[in-house]
C-alpha cells in the first residue's frame, strides 16, 4: 500500500480537492482527509490497472509495477486496502468535528457512485470491452467520463461540497470538473501517442498488445488538439464569476491541457502553496 501510495505522481486529484475547497474558504485541516482517501482510491485504481488481468504493466512512474515487487496477490490486496482505507479516514469520528455527519455521508455516498459501476470501475469494464474493436467518438468520451472523469469531478466536488458550497457556485465548480476530466484524458492520451509522456510517469512495456479507445485514435492529434483547447476554454469559463481565490483552480486546468498543447516535454504542476 505504501509502494502504490507514498512515491506519488502528480497528486492531481488531492490538489483540486484542496484548491476546489480554498474556493471557498475551508481550511486544509478540514479538507485533507478527503484529497488523502481521493488519493488513495487513484493509487489503487493503478495498482489494479497494472494487474497482468488488465494492462500488464512492468514500470509504473519509472519503477517496477506493484505487483512486480510484491506479487500478483499481494497487489490486488494493496489495492483493495487503500480503498476500503480510503472510507475508513473518511468515515473516523475526528472528520465529523468539522464536518456535518450527515454531509460526510452524503460525501461517501457521492464518491461509491462516482468510483462504482457507474464510474470508474464501470468505465475501466467498457474500456476493457472496447479494446481492439472500432469505436466512435461518442463512445471514448462515454469511456472516458467515466473511467477518468468521474474521479477528477468527484475530487472537486467533494473539496467544494465540504466547505460548504450549494446552488449556482457548486454547479459551476461541477462543471469546471466536468470539462477538465475529459481534458486530462485527452490531454494524456496525446502525450501517450506523441510518446511525450514525461518520463517515469507512465507504464511502460505492457505485454498486452492492444488498441485503446483514444480520442486521437478517433480523430487523429491535430483535432484531439482542438477539442482539448476548447475544454480548456469552456472549463475556465466555468470560473469567471470567480475572483483570486479561483487561481489554484484555473492554474490546474492550464497545467492539464498545456502538458499537451505546449510541446514541453517537462511542463511542471504550477506551484501552489497550500
Ligand atoms: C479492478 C475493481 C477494479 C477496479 C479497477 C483499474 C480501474 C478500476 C480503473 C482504472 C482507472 C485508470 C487507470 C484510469 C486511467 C487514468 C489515468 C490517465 C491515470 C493516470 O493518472 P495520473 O496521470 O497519474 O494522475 P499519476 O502518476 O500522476 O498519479
């Protein structure tokens, strides 16, 4: 759990639940249990993305997949135990001194669907399903939204929810997590075919010789290029009824879909100072 966990990627998840709170005046006391379990719960969708049952991945972030090191069953358990941790830091008693009772469970509620047969899991099943057959864009943004977008929406909401966000505001926050999960995947799917992803930050040398749903499988990289500067746009659009304490949150969006827009090899997360 540690070796999935601790040595990190680039935190997206966690950090837009921070920045999506700050919008709205929490502390980050009150907000790091749910960008650690969001965290958690991307770490074991990994771990069990790697799995030779799935991707087959030997190098994850530059080093051995987990399930390398510690064996198949051991990383199918490292896996599930980050994500039942994930509730249990979620669910202790000390959250609901600061938060609600009746809010933290609706937050778990709103995480299972996102993270469920609704979601991710459903998501990665279609993705599985899709493989090597040929799909229409409808269907890889169907795929995509889940497998992808719904944990980055979650981690928004969830960050605004807990600082106490309702009506139009959380709507629009919704949306800017919306457009920018679709973004990430387009944007990473791009990386993927350039082969610009930075290194040590993708799984290398899956065995599983195989044909994803991709946006630039679709319609090619040049046009993936259009429809990721046009979620760029609409997503921060999203926030400008919002003033400086949206910065964090338009600075992740820059860094999502400028990785892949700018050509830089190297493009760096923006330093924010929590
Ligand atoms: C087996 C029950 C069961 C569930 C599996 C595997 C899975 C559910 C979902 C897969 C989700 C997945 C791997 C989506 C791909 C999303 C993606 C591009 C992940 C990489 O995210 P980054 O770039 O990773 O944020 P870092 O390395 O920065 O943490």
């Amino acid at each position: 759990m540690r070796y999935g966990l601790f040595p990190g990627g680039k935190r997206i998840r966690p950090i837009l639940t921070l920045a999506a709170g700050e919008l709205f005046g929490a502390k980050h006391k009150l907000l790091m249990p749910f960008a650690c379990a969001l965290e958690m719960i991307h770490a074991y969708s990994i771990i069990h993305d790697d799995l030779p049952a799935m991707d087959d991945d030997d190098l994850r972030r530059g080093e051995p997949t987990a399930h390398r090191v510690f064996g198949e069953g051991m990383a199918l358990l490292a896996g599930d135990g980050l994500l039942t941790e994930a509730f249990h830091i979620i669910s202790a008693p000390q959250v609901a001194r600061s938060v609600p009772s009746a809010l933290v469970l609706d937050l778990i509620h709103e995480i299972g669907h996102a993270i469920g047969a609704a979601g991710l899991v459903g998501g990665q099943a279609f993705d599985l399903e899709a493989e090597n057959k040929e799909v229409d864009l409808a269907t890889v943004e169907y795929i995509h939204v889940r497998k992808t977008g719904a944990l980055i929406l979650t981690a928004i909401r969830v960050g605004a929810r807990a600082a106490g966000a309702k009506g139009t505001e959380l709507r629009r926050v919704s949306r800017y997590g919306e457009f920018l999960g679709l973004a990430f995947q387009i944007a990473d799917d791009i990386l993927d075919v350039k082969g610009q992803t930075p290194p040590g930050e993708r799984p290398e040398s899956g065995r599983k010789e195989r044909k994803k749903a991709t946006y630039p499988a679709v319609v090619g990289v040049v046009q993936a290029k259009e429809r990721l500067k046009e979620l760029l746009q609409q997503s921060l659009k999203q926030l400008s009824g919002f003033g400086a304490e949206a910065e964090h949150l338009r600075a992740m969006a820059h860094f999502v879909a400028g990785r892949a827009l700018h050509e830089e090899r190297n493009s760096k997360i923006p330093e924010i100072q929590f």
